[in-house]
C-alpha cells in the first residue's frame, strides 16, 4: 500500500467519526497550546529579569569590600576584619588600562528639601563616571563636575521622580536645594530609567562622592562600580582589581568581586530550568492526551472488528493493518497538535497585547518539543490499539468476535 | 480435468475448545478441488461449513493435517505470506457483504488494488471497468447504505474479482437476499466460473445448492457427501 493510501484511508477513517476525531484533537490541542503558553511566559519571565540586568550597565563589575566566601568549605578565618575600601581605593583602579569606568559609590538617606516641600530621599554620591557605567542619560542640564573627586562641591543631579516631586513643573536648573544640613545646587535632573534590579535610580539624588562623604561623615566606600573596557577585557580587569586593592591592602585579599554576567548566568540558569519545569508539567496533559487516544483507539479498534477482518481477507498484511491504525493515530495527534501550536501562538499574542510591559514568548525548543512530543504520543499511544487491531484473528474479526 | 488440483486438504482438523468441550468443526476432512470447478457445499447448522470456507480461504488455520494450494505446501505458512497468497488468489463474498460503510462503492471494490500499491490513475479504470461490467456504473460513487442489497453483494462481487483471483469463496451469498436478487447474484457468480474462475458456495438454499457441478454435503465436521 503506497504511504499516500495509508493516509488517505486514515483520514476517511478518521471523517467518519467526527465526535470522537473531534474530541482528540481537542484533548491534544489544549496539552500543546499549555506547553506553548507556560513555557512562552517563563521564557518571558526570565528575558524580563535578564533585561532588568542589563539595564545596570554592560561590561560591569561591581567591587564591594570584605570577602565573601562562596566557594563553601572552610570557614572565615578569625581576625581578619575587613578593610573599608576608599576613595584613594578607587582612584587606584584607573590604573588598570582594561578598566574605562571608576565609580566610587557612597549611599545614604536624607531629607531633600526645596522651600516648603520635603522627602525622604535616597542620596548617591559618586563621579561622573557612574553615568557612563550605569548608563544613565541627562534629561536636562550637565553631569557632576569632572574635578578632582576628593574635593567637595555643593552640586547635585536630582532623579525624575524627585525632580516632579520637589518642583512639580517649575525648572529645577540652578535651583538650591537642602540636603540634610547642605545646600546643593541642582545642576542637572537624570532622564527616567526606571526600576532596574535593586536601585530605582529616578527617585535618587546624585551628589560628587566627596560631598557625600561630609554628609554622611562616611570616610569609606559602599561600593566601587567599575566598567571593563570590553566584555573580552572583564577577565582582566578582575585580575587588575584584585591586584591593585591587595597591594594597597597590605597583601590582604579583603574585597568581593561581582560579575555582573556571572549574576546573569546565574539567573538565566534558574529561570530557563522553571521554564524547563513549566513545559514538563504542561507536557503531562500531553500524556494525558495520549491516554485518551489510546482508549478512543482501542474503542475504534473493537468497533471496527469486521473492517480489520475484512482488510485481513483481502490479504493485508498484519503490518498493514498495523500501519493504518498507526497513521491514524498519528494523524489525530499531528493535527491535534498543529491546532494547539495555533492556539498556543495565539494566546501568547493575545497576552503580549495585554501585558506590554511583559514579552512573553516561546523558546524555539519548545516548540520543536511540542511537535515532536505529539508526533510520538500518536506514535506510542497508538501503538498499543494499532498492534491488537493487527493481532486480531481474521475470522473472528469479520464475524466481529 | 486437470490431474494437479488447485486445493488439496488432506485429513484436515479443526478444533474449538468451548468451555471443557471440544468441538470438532472439521473432522478428517480430505478434499481435493479443482481449477474451474463449481461446488457448493450444504449442511446444517454448526456442520463445519464455514469453517471449512475459512480453511479453504487460507483465514484459518489446521490443527491437523495438510494444505496445498496449486501444488504448494502451506499448511504452516507464517500469515505475513498466507495473506499474500489470499491478495493474489482468493477472492471473498460474505453473506453480511461486508462492505466497508464510509467508502462508496468505487472505494470499496478498489481497496484491493490499494493495498497492493498499484498507481491510483489504474486503479480508476479497472475499477469502472469491474462497476460497468456488473451495472453498476451509475452507482460509483453512492455508499453502501445507498445500495439494495442486491446491489451491495455485486460491489463486493466487484470487489472479490477484481484482482483476477483464480479462486471465489462465497459463504451465504444470498443469504441477506430476496429471490429475485439471489438470482441474479448467483448468475453472476456462475458466469465467473464459465470464464474460468473456481467457485466455492456454501449454501442453505437446496434450489441453489443443486445448480453447482459438484455437491458436498457435511455434518458435524464431516465430508458425507461429495458427487458430481
Ligand atoms: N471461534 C469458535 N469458537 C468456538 N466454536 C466455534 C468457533 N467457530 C466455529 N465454532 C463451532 O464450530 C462448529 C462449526 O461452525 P461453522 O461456523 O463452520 O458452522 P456452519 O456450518 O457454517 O454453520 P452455519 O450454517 O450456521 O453457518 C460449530 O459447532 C461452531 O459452534
Ligand atoms: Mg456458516
């Protein structure tokens, strides 16, 4: 029998029963439209966080003083207390020529005032420099002054968030504000980022690192944010900064470096397994489907005793027979599984219209999953009906026993 | 006649086992038939009749003895291969038709063409040409449950003819069948066999069973009668 018979006959076979043909192609398109859908928003979740990262910077390396153990094994040692790190620390760093950005961080609260209003504020003091590694865009005005940074200027940068809630609609440009004790001249207001993993830089104010260092009479760092002058250059400027804080640390190994892309790798492995997990419980009602097509089948195949016996008279042989009522089932669960795939695609599109903020959408693999998947459900679900269908004794078959 | 039969059976047995009784519903059956012969083979009920079709037709299998067909020993045949030599030699008519319903007529008869893979644009003339040949051409494309009964038994008819098959197995042919188209039917299948073709009918009907050449009566598993 050529492969374009079997076909046609399957699918004959298959418009003669419209309810139950119906009813598998229901149950299959659900479990693939739910592959497609779950395994869509994990993906979705996991760009999302992914791009949030990104959005703190590229090529970043963030350097925070003490050393964090995180190899496991033995625990820190005694009496070694770690030294604060400093400006001078920071300074060091642009030594290294695969560093490009040094950006000494020092981070407090206070009240930020412009005549009668008032608020609580989160005060950043650094240099120039943060711009440039955090990526952060001016909406008006000019940058913190590229002086020495060890000398204190009374001039800040408000965030977009601030800036509205000082000064409404009034310019904010050369404007003095009191920062808890100070006045600080607003020279420039940051263009809104938005909230990116940790710091919601709109509602922050950024002042030179040496004023806050007043403010707060903080003499040490909170952190250092230092940007490589290529990703290909990251490895090395690890090295330098390790190098360069040991000698001035008296050979002390006393500060933690955090990649920000092995923070990535490390939550793209865990969001890519939840979508993993995601596809695998959705792939259960795949299974699930498969049962239903195992058992419409064996009720098609105890129906249609007599037509097996009559294919058999008519010298078919039993792979035949098997064959027929392997398409079959195959058949349904392809088709039942391209209508899920439409369905599926479709409910993605529906929710991205309905959630803009959020893309979700789905990973390449699961859909070649989902297809595959079907395709051996058919298979292997109906391998079962399609071997008795076979197996059947022909006389009995056709006197329908 | 020719001296090598087309069928030989030789002491053939068939048991069923129901409940703790065995049934002997062939019973040392020996029989050799012929290429264009015309038998019919008559008996009660429960005699083995339809069994022995069955055997004959290469859909059951011994427990005892021996089955050639045209010379060749088939007795054990694995039934990969008995179901080729039934594609190739045997053609089958049921007293249920046993046409398949969601096909047409046209379907039905082409099946066994399907299934040995021939092109389809052959499969449509000789197909026409088999429908023409019993009145049915107008009658194609209907689905059996559009037919009479009559006309349902000369699709599979069609059907059992249309590979050319050297041998024609009818059990109860007309017995889902008013007088007027058992006539015909039978006619039919008695032209088949002028042209060449070896006819086997069991039947219930005496006036039927009388017109074949050779008669052979059975009971209870046996061959009691046998002339002609
Ligand atoms: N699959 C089976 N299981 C058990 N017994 C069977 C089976 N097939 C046939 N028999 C028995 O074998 C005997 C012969 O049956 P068979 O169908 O050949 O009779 P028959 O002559 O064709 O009868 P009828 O004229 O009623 O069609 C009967 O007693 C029947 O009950
Ligand atoms: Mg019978």
């Amino acid at each position: 029998m050529k492969p374009q018979d079997t076909l046609h006959f399957s699918y004959q076979a298959l418009r003669a029963y419209p309810g139950r043909t119906a009813l598998i192609l229901l149950a299959m398109c659900i479990g693939v439209a739910a592959i497609i859908l779950l395994t869509s928003l994990g993906e979705g979740a996991r760009l999302y966080v992914i791009g949030q990262f990104q959005g703190l910077g590229s090529n970043l390396l963030i350097v925070l003083p003490g050393r964090s153990e995180t190899t496991g094994g033995a625990p820190p040692m005694l009496g070694t207390t770690p030294r604060d790190l400093t400006l001078d620390d920071a300074l060091a760093l642009q030594r290294s020529p695969a560093i490009k950005d040094v950006a000494p961080i020092i981070l407090g609260a206070a009240p930020v005032a412009y005549e009668s209003r008032e608020r609580e504020v989160t005060i950043m003091g650094s240099t120039p420099a943060l711009l440039s590694a955090r990526q952060l865009d001016l909406a008006l005005g000019q940058s913190l002054p590229d002086t020495n940074p060890r000398v204190a200027t009374a001039v800040c940068l408000l965030g977009e968030t601030v800036w509205k809630e000082l000064f409404g609609n009034r310019p904010a440009l050369g404007a003095w504000v009191r920062i808890g004790e100070s006045r600080f001249r607003v020279i420039g207001v940051l263009a809104g980022k938005g909230q990116s993993l940790g710091s919601d830089m709109s509602d922050m104010v950024v002042i030179p690192v040496a004023s806050a260092r007043n403010l707060f009479n903080a003499p040490s760092l909170f952190r250092i944010i230092v940007t490589a002058s290529s990703q290909g250059q990251l490895p090395q400027a690890e090295q330098d900064i390790e190098q360069i804080i040991r000698q001035r640390h008296d050979g002390e190994n006393d500060i933690t470096i955090i990649a920000q892309d092995s923070l990535i790798g490390t939550f793209d492995n865990i969001l890519g397994a939840l979508t993993w997990a995601l596809g695998g419980i959705a792939a259960i009602s795949l299974i699930v489907a498969g049962i239903l097509i195992m058992n419409v089948m064996l009720v098609a195949v105890s129906q249609r005793k007599a037509e097996i016996g009559l294919l058999k008279a008519l010298g078919a042989p039993t792979s035949q027979v098997l064959r027929l009522f392997l398409t079959e089932a195959t058949l349904l669960a392809s088709a039942g599984g391209a209508l899920g795939l439409v369905l599926g695609l479709s409910g993605v599109l529906v929710l991205n219209q309905a959630v803009p903020d959020f893309s979700a959408q789905p990973p390449l693999w699961a859909l070649i999953a989902s297809v595959l998947i079907t395709f051996f459900t058919g298979l292997l679900f109906g391998s079962i009906p399609a071997r008795q269908a076979a197996r059947l004794d022909p006389v009995a078959a056709l006197s329908g026993r | 006649m020719n001296d090598e039969p087309l069928i030989a059976l030789r002491d053939v047995c068939r048991q069923f086992q129901v409940g703790d009784e065995t049934v002997h519903a062939l019973d040392h059956v020996s029989l050799d038939i012929h290429a264009g012969d015309y038998i019919s083979v008559m008996g009660p009920s429960g005699s083995g009749k339809s069994t022995l079709l069955n055997m004959l037709g290469l859909l059951d299998q011994t427990n005892a003895g021996s089955y050639c067909f045209a010379g060749r020993e088939l007795t054990t045949l694995p039934e990969e291969q008995r179901a080729q030599v039934r594609r190739d030699n045997i053609g089958f008519i049921f007293q249920s038709f046993h046409l398949i319903p969601r096909l047409t007529a046209a379907e039905n008869v082409e099946l066994p063409l399907v299934l040995t893979g021939m092109p389809a644009s052959e499969r449509k003339i000789k197909v026409r040409q088999a429908l023409t040949g019993l009145g049915l051409a107008d009658r194609a494309d209907h689905r059996p449950a559009q037919l009479s009964g009559g006309q349902q038994q000369r699709v599979a008819i069609a059907r059992a003819t249309i590979m050319h098959a050297p041998l024609l197995l009818a059990d109860e042919p007309t017995g889902n069948l008013d007088s007027h188209s058992s006539t015909e039917v039978i006619r039919i299948l008695e032209d088949l066999n002028t042209q060449g073709i070896t006819l086997v009918v069991v039947t219930h009907d005496t006036e039927i069973g009388k017109r074949a050449r050779r008669r052979i009566r059975m009971v209870d598993g046996r061959v009691v009668g046998d002339d002609g």
